[in-house]
C-alpha cells in the first residue's frame, strides 16, 4: 500500500487530500516516521533540488533546477527564484524581484488561482496560471538577456576542385587541368566578428589568389541592428549593387520574433462574447486565440505563403459565428504595419576603372495593412540618384512600384538627367489556384544612368554614340517585362509559364524568352515533365570600336530557336529507404538529344549517391557515358565525376569540408554555417548530434552542429547510442539562442563510470524503504533505492562502499561493499547481488 501510494504521478496542490498511516502498525518496518508523514499529506517527493521539464499552461518552458521546500502551510512546493521567475514571464504584483535574488518564493503566495500538476514518473512540472498573470509576448520572443554572443572560436570552410580534360581537334591530343579552391572563415572576439572569403586559382602556366571580401561587424541589440566595417557589398535593394571599401549600419529584421518578421497584416476586429478566432489561408488554419469580448488585435501573424487572402472566423460563445476577409498578397518589400527597416552605406567604390567615394541610405516603413512606403537617397562626385515608392496590398493583389531619378556629370563636363520606374505584381487566385509568382515592367529614359555605368567609363561609350551614328550601340536597355505563372491543376498535375521581353536603343534588336512546362507525378512513382523553351536575343559588341565604318547588323550574331524537352523518372524500389530512379530525356534544340540516366543512394544511412549516364547525339552520332558519385564521410564531403566520348574524356574531384580552432584543438566537420555551435562531451565519442545529419562526438570529445538560427531558440539533442557504455549524460539536451554570427561552445556534462544495478538485501532481513537515498564514500548522492531493493548507480572504481539513508538515526541506514572482477567490467550493465549492513560509512 505504502509503495502504491509514494508512486502516484498526479499531484495538484489545490487539493488537500489527507492520507493517514498508523504509524502503530508500521513499527519495525524500517520506515522512518518522516517518511510516513511525507507519504500521509499526499506528497510524493522529498525537499531538494530536482531537474524538472517545466511547463506553464502546458506550454514547455525549458529543463531547469526546481527546489521544493516547505510553504508557510508547511508542505512542499516549488519555490522559484528571481532567474526562473524572468523565464516564466509570470507577472507577481507587489513583488521585489531584487528582494529575492538569493531567496526564493511561492507562487500560491501572490496567485491565489496558481496550482501545480507534478508528473513524477515524466519528471514534468506544469504551471496553471491564469493569463491575467502572465506577461503577453510575440510568439518566438526570446528575451535579449537570453541571446549568446558565443566564444572565440575560429573557423574555415574549403572547397577544393580539381578537373582534366584531353581532347583531339584536327587529329592533335590536347590536354588541360585546373584546380579551384575556395576559402571562407573567420574568428570571434566577444560580438566582434571577423570574416575572410578568399579563392585560389591554378593551372598548367599560372596561379592567381583573389582576395573576395574581408571585414569585421557586429550586432547592435539596442538598435536591432548590424554594423559592418571593410571590404563589403550593397544590397542592390533599390540601386545596383556595388563593391566598396567602407562601413555598413542596417536593421537587422532577425532579431524580433519570428511572429514580427517578414510581411504578415494586422488582424482587427470586434468579439461579442469571448470568442475563439480563426485564421486561415489557402484553406489551412495558421493561427488560432482566444479574445475578450470587444475589439481584438492579432499583430504576430507569422509570415506564410506570400499569397492568399486570410479568412478570419469569429467562434462566439453563444454558438454564432462571424466572418471577413484580410486581403493578403505581398511582394518582396511588403512590410508589417509599424515596421521599419534601413540600409547606409558609405565607403569607396573598389574593382571598377575609376573608382570614388559614395553614399546612399534606403529606408521603407510600413504605414499600415495596404501601403509600405520606399525610398533612398544614393551620393557621388558627379552623381545623385533618388527613388522613392510603394508596396501596395490589395484584393486584386500586391502591387509595387519604383520611381527613380538620376544626375550625372559626363565626360564633357555636361550633366545628364534620367528616370526609371519599376512595377511588380503577385496574386494567388484562390478558386481557380493561379499564382502570378511575379510580374514586372520596367522603364528607363535615354538619359538614365546608374552608378556603375559611370564608374565603368560607359559614359565614354555614348559619346562615341553620339559622334559616330552608325558605330553599334552599347547595349543599353530601354525596358523589360517579365512574367511568371504557376497552374495547379490537382491530380491532374501543375503547369508553368515564365516569359521575359528586354527593350534596347537604336540598333540592338529585343531579346525574349517565352518557357512553357507541364509536371506530373503519379501514384506509383512515376513522374513526367515536359517543356518548350523559345529565345531569341542578339548579343551587342561591348568592346570600344573606335571607326568610321558602318558595321553590318549581322555583327550581332542573332540567336533564335526552339527547344522541346520530355523526361520520365521511374523509381526501381519505393519500399526502401534507397532511392533508384531511372530517368530518360529527349531535347531538341540544333539536333535530337537522347539520354538516359541511373541514379540513387547505395547506403542506408544515404552517404553514397551516384549517377550514372549515356547521351547520344544523332547530329555528331557520338554516344558519350558519364558517371558522377558524392560520398559523405565523417568529416569531409567527396565528389568524383568522369566522362568519356569519342573525341575526348574528362575526369575531375572536388572535396568539401570545414575546421573549428578553439581551445580544445581542431574540430573537423562538413560545412559551418555563419552561426554554429561545437558541442563538447568528454568522453562521449560516438554519440550521434539528433539535429544534425549524420554527425557524431569525435574521439577528442567535440562534434560541430553547422548551422543555428540566430536570435532563437535551438534546440541542442545527443543520442548517446553509440558512446560508450561506461559513459552516462547528466542532460542530453540543451537550448542556445545566439546573435548572428555566433559560434557558441555549449558542454554536454558526463560522468564516467561503470553501470551498476545492484539488489541490495538487508542483513535485518527487511526490504529498504523505496525512494531511500544512496551516498558514495564521499557523501554525494548518487541513487535512489528502487522497487525490490534495487539500486542504479554508475561509479569509476570497481572496488567502493555505499551508503544508504532513509532517516536521520543511526539505525535508518546501512552500508554496501562491492567489487567487480575483470569480466564484468565490460558489460554495458553489470548486475550485483549485495548485501547492506547497518550502519554508517566510517
């Protein structure tokens, strides 16, 4: 009856249910009267610390330290201290949070509504609170206090290619390698973060380093901004983009709650009751509350498909139901109701022929559920360049719109005015499942000119226009259209059409491209794909043409065909985790093209995928075989690829991979992302990282998690199958929230010992009281007697002493010896009959 009872899971502290045991009939039993009276109010644990999952309204919170002690009613409850009370956003009126900084309270104390639910077996703790008492944030808000600025830990990712190729032209072997590697790194020093991007090119005659960009940055929290400094690159947003040597300072939109990112309307409406509202979009449910009656505002919407209108249902408490429509279609610089966003750079153009200092700021806001507002501002010696516009949100749709002026000085001294206007459009027809992904049209006057034609000197090129009437012109585009529309048909499959029109001045004829393709993938596995491609376009002369001769329009070596492609894929086995697909192509374009195509996965675990290839051309009527495999090992990506024709064969390698330096040594990996985590676990080796594919704790005790998201929760997990068995973690998961840019070191604790379940038998003849702690030689507690005197510990040495206590008297505890023999050291578990004598540990 006792064990049935000290086991019960559920306990609600709201209830006062009184269990009463004579302590008359237990006399003699070894059951200490503290114990007795812990088990008559109904309590199941005793006072202490114990690492809890905890929970508020069964919304997980985090794994933390809970202490339980006795209230002012003198019975046990979790006390929590200023820290964990900062986690639960619970709001305590009347409380001095620095008054208990190293003190603790209750909540029932100051929430009189507040109960507990302790689920002993799940070791979970849920918090019932009423809403009323807890601070309303975004969802996905991480407090600032919680974000980590990580360790000094350098980094490298390479990617190396190496390719030859022999070739024959008019009866002469030719032969040609090269090798391409690729650099990208950096290092931390507190929120200072420095970062490299390099690449090495060789041949057979030359070798060449190309130093691509190297600069510091920095987050700025308390602006929710980054600050870079060095060799860095504009965004291209509204103006082209250029290379400079300089500084950069742009809001920085991953800092708030996902919920506040991206584009996504502010719901309003009117609740008569309290409601239950409803969001839905395409059909599908993406948000769900409950509101007060009156007026309700719902502004952390998470950003989904970009069209769609939302349909919002209000779920009154009387049973009626209410309905309207949020028009929702966004284009790319859509943006919330009150956000805002800038971009300032200023520096010196490099790389260009005649490089100069600039300025230019781009700033958008969003004014409300319809219009967000753009502009910018770009300065130069001898330039000046404005846009201003509009993201506009509608029922018809999205709709954007550019309108963007410029000045220049040309070489002779004379200044040239220009415009441009830019529109975009997107929407989702919802009946009828029609997305326009993107229209555009764009339009420029003669006189336009961006930055980067002036520094490239193009200028030049128009006065020799001008001069010279029938030199070729350089290329300019007048305007340009493009299109893109995406038809779900259902099990009928999904068409496509993208098309784009470019416009020149004078002499360059237009140039489009109009794609038409059809999909299909049926039940058993089969898919079908089928395209036609029609282009034409006429590539100008770029280089300067310093004659008075009238060049032919056949310069321009016209381009205009048809292509038509059809593809069968056909999977060999959908049963297994290996993927086998047989793929054929047809293309015509000059000649008919045939080819056929295996490829899969040879390993389960998915490391080994090849392909394997054949091609024949009836132009040529050559027949060319080509095979392709990438291999992921522990610590490096491997790709190898080989072809074979006629006239020529090829063959190449590329490796891919990354390093971490840190205080621990080098830790080697696939790639690092811009913010990583290394985990460290002593002694864990082979224990698999559960969020990232295929990566395990190397024999130094360090493995590489390659990618965080930064400014939230990620959650850190290790699988310690495969460690060793005299390895056990003290926590296998962990949760991080790192700036951008981070590399956070996070330690996974171990103890290092054998596993022993021994069966303690007492020499009174007695069973020992179940939950009776377990001590070592040195007083730590390391167990908990369980059900038939059993007794999990782990220890590192096979000759040792233990003490188990259930009360604070001498004759409540007892002591066992063991001592393991050389065959049972290396069993994952080792299973010890013992016997436990009264009295203390000496």
């Amino acid at each position: 009856m006792i064990s049935v009872c000290y086991a019960e899971n559920k306990n609600e502290t709201s209830v006062d249910e009184a269990y009463i045991f004579d302590q008359a009939l237990l006399k003699d039993s070894g059951i200490s009267p503290q114990l007795l009276k812990q088990l008559s109010e109904g309590q199941q644990i005793a006072a202490g610390q114990y690492r809890l999952d905890l929970y508020i309204n069964q919304q997980l919170v985090e794994r933390t330290q809970i202490e339980y002690k006795a209230n002012k009613n003198n019975k046990l409850s979790p006390c929590f201290n200023r820290e964990l009370l900062a986690k639960t956003n619970i709001i305590i009126s009347g409380l001095d949070t620095a008054s208990v900084a190293n003190e603790c309270v209750f909540l029932e104390d100051y929430i009189p509504d507040a109960k507990f639910d302790f689920d002993f077996n799940k070791l979970k703790l849920n918090l019932i609170i009423p809403n009323l008492y807890i601070k309303q944030n975004p969802r996905g808000y991480v407090e600032k206090k919680d974000w980590d600025a990580g360790s000094s830990i350098g980094f490298i990712n390479y990617m190396a290619n190496y390719y030859l190729n022999n070739y024959e032209i008019s009866g002469k072997n030719h032969q040609q390698s090269s090798t391409y590697i690729a650099l990208n790194g950096g290092i931390n020093f507190a929120q200072w973060q420095f970062r490299q991007q390099s690449s090495v090119n060789l041949d057979e005659h030359t070798s060449s380093w190309n130093n691509i960009k190297s600069y510091v940055k920095r987050p700025l929290e308390n602006i929710q901004s980054e600050l870079s400094i060095g060799q860095l690159n504009t965004s291209g947003r509204f103006f082209s983009g250029l290379n400079y040597l300089g500084i950069n300072l742009r809001s920085d939109e991953r800092m708030l709650p996902e919920s506040m990112r991206g584009y996504a309307p502010v719901v309003q409406g009117i609740a008569k009751t309290t409601a239950r509202v409803s969001i839905k979009q395409n059909n599908r449910e993406i948000y769900q509350s409950t509101v007060a009656p009156g007026a309700f505002r719902i502004e952390d919407l998470f950003p989904t498909s970009l069209n769609g209108d939302l349909d919002v249902y209000i779920y009154e408490a009387d049973g009626s139901v209410g309905h309207f429509k949020v028009p929702f279609s966004a284009v790319p610089d859509s943006l919330r109701q009150g956000a805002y966003k800038y971009d300032i750079n200023i520096g010196k153009t490099r790389e260009y022929t005649e490089d100069a200092y600039f300025a230019n700021i781009d700033t958008q806001y969003g004014l409300n559920n319809t219009f967000t507002l753009n502009s910018g501002l770009r300065l130069a010696k001898g330039y000046q360049a404005a846009v201003v516009g509009t993201a506009f949100n509608h029922y018809f749709g999205a709709l954007g719109t550019d309108f963007t002026y410029t000045n220049a000085k040309l070489s002779d001294q004379s200044y040239q005015s220009g415009w441009m206007i830019n529109t975009t459009y997107s929407k989702t027809f919802v009946p009828t499942q029609t997305t326009i992904a993107l229209a555009g049209y764009r339009f420029s006057s003669s006189g336009y000119q961006d930055l980067s034609e002036i520094l490239n000197n193009d200028h030049k090129k128009q006065d020799i226009q001008s001069n010279q009437q029938n030199a070729p012109y350089i290329n300019q585009e007048k305007s340009r259209v493009v299109l893109s529309i995406n038809q779900n048909m259902d099990q009928w499959g999904t068409l496509y059409l993208s098309s784009s029109l470019h416009h020149y001045r004078d002499q360059k004829n237009k140039d489009y491209q109009l794609q038409l393709g059809y999909g299909k993938s049926f039940k058993n596995g089969i898919s079908m794909n089928f395209s036609i491609v029609k282009q034409q376009s006429h590539p100008a002369e770029t280089n300067r043409i310093e004659t008075d001769q009238e060049i032919p329009l056949d310069k321009y070596h016209k381009n205009n065909d048809t292509q038509y492609a059809v593809s069968f894929t056909f999977p060999f086995n959908q049963k297994t985790k290996r993927i086998n697909d047989l793929t054929v192509n047809y293309n015509n374009n000059i000649s008919n093209t045939y080819q056929a195509s295996i490829s899969g996965i040879l390993s389960e675990r998915q490391a080994i995928h090849y392909n394997l290839g054949l091609n024949y051309d009836d132009a040529t009527h050559q027949n060319t075989l080509n095979f392709s495999a990438q291999k992921r090992f522990a610590y490096a990506n491997l790709g190898l690829n080989a072809s074979s024709s006629e006239n020529y064969w090829q063959s190449s390698a590329n490796i891919q991979g990354a390093m971490a330096f840190h205080r621990g040594g080098i830790t080697l990996g696939h790639y690092l992302s811009d913010t990583f985590a290394l985990i460290e676990a002593p002694g864990a080796k082979g224990a698999q990282i559960l969020n990232a594919q295929n990566t395990k704790i190397d024999r130094f005790g360090f493995a590489l998690v390659p990618t965080l998201t930064p400014y939230r929760f990620n959650a850190l997990v290790i699988n310690p199958i495969g460690s060793s068995s005299q390895i056990e973690f003290e926590e296998n998961d962990q949760k991080v929230a790192p700036y951008a840019g981070a590399t956070v070191k996070v330690k996974f604790n171990t103890k290092k010992g054998y596993a022993m379940l021994l069966h303690a038998t007492p020499d009174s003849g007695e069973n020992l009281p179940l939950g009776a702690d377990v001590f070592d030689e040195y007083s730590q507690n390391i167990g908990v007697v369980g059900q038939n005197n059993q007794i999990y510990i782990r220890s590192e040495k096979t000759t040792g002493s233990l003490n188990v206590k259930w009360g604070n008297q001498i004759q409540d505890s007892c002591r066992i010896d063991y001592q393991l023999s050389k065959e049972q050291i290396n069993a994952p578990l080792i299973k010890l009959d013992t016997v436990c004598k009264r009295g203390h540990l000496e």
